[in-house]
C-alpha cells in the first residue's frame, strides 16, 4: 500500500474535519440539543477564563465571528464577560451557571457517540490526544498563532494490538 502524500493526509483532515461536524451535529440535533456555539462554550469551559483573542488562535475563527458567538452566548445566558484585569482594553469570557449546565447536557450524547466510534475502531479516541494536539499545534504555528513543539522534542505513535492476538488496538508512544 502506498504511502499517502503530505498533501492527501492534509486534504483528508480537511475532509474529516466535515465529518465530525455532521455527526455531531446530527447526534445532537436529534436530541433536541442547539449546536450553535458550542465549540466556543467548550473552549471556554475548558479554560475557565479566556479572552476573545485567546479564542479566535484557539479555533482560527476571525475576531468578527468569535464576536458574534460570544454576544449570542452571552444573550442566552451562558457566559460572563468581564474586563481583563491584565489589560483594561480587552475581555475575559468565563462560563455561567447555565453554560455549564448546557454542556453537562450534551455530554452523554458526546459520550455516546465517542463510544460507537471507539467500538468501530477498536481503540479508544483519547488515546490520539497527544498526535492531534501536536497537529494543533503545528496548524496554529503555519497560521502564525503561538509557537509549535519543535520537531525534536515529538515522539512518534504507533498502533498495536492490546492484548496481542485480541484484535483490539490502541495507539501507543514510542
């Protein structure tokens, strides 16, 4: 089997990026869950303060759009802002009693879904947290945002059979 080239790998992401999208809009949207903004109200649930700039290098989303999200979520109920006290000329978003409840709502749906994933593949998706951080991270650098883990310091991941024979793989580091 030939080895894909850098640019099929980028296009596949690119196309897989679609992908998830439409499952999980379509998993939540099925029960009755509004999607909009919810990366954002994620985000900020996961850093528990952040500013708007923050997010747009977090999401590579335009300063007008992460704008927009986070006046909806703020009419909705489910952020705060407040002034940054390290900089009296922009913002920190943090999440409100409400935001938090809406993301507690969608997590079984998530769980669910990760779940029929995991079984499909036979690995677990969180185990290919670190590659797709270090992707992250290497997409935010070409864009100019932040600095990227420099090539020496990755270290490589493989998939296995855990335990052998078992059929069931894992992605492991070496």
């Amino acid at each position: 089997m030939a080895r894909a080239s850098g640019n099929q790998a980028l296009m596949s992401l690119f196309s897989d990026f679609h992908l998830v999208d439409l499952l999980i809009r379509r998993e939540l949207e099925a029960h009755g869950v509004n999607v909009m903004w919810l990366a954002p109200l994620d985000l900020i649930a996961a850093k528990g303060e952040i500013t708007p700039t923050e997010i747009a290098a977090e999401m590579g989303l335009p300063p007008t759009t992460v704008r927009r999200a986070v006046n909806d979520l703020e009419k909705r109920g489910e952020v705060r802002r407040r002034p940054n006290p390290n900089d009296g000329r922009s913002q920190v978003i943090s999440l409100t009693a409400k935001g938090r409840r809406k993301l507690e709502e969608v997590q079984p749906v998530l769980e669910s879904t990760v779940a029929a994933i995991e079984e499909f593949l036979g690995w677990r998706v969180r185990d290919a947290d670190q590659p797709f951080t270090e992707l992250k991270e290497a997409l935010q650098h070409a864009l100019g945002f932040g600095t990227a883990t420099p090539p020496e310091d990755r270290r490589q991941w493989v998939v296995e059979e855990v335990p052998p024979g078992s059929g069931l793989k894992k992605l492991r580091l070496t």
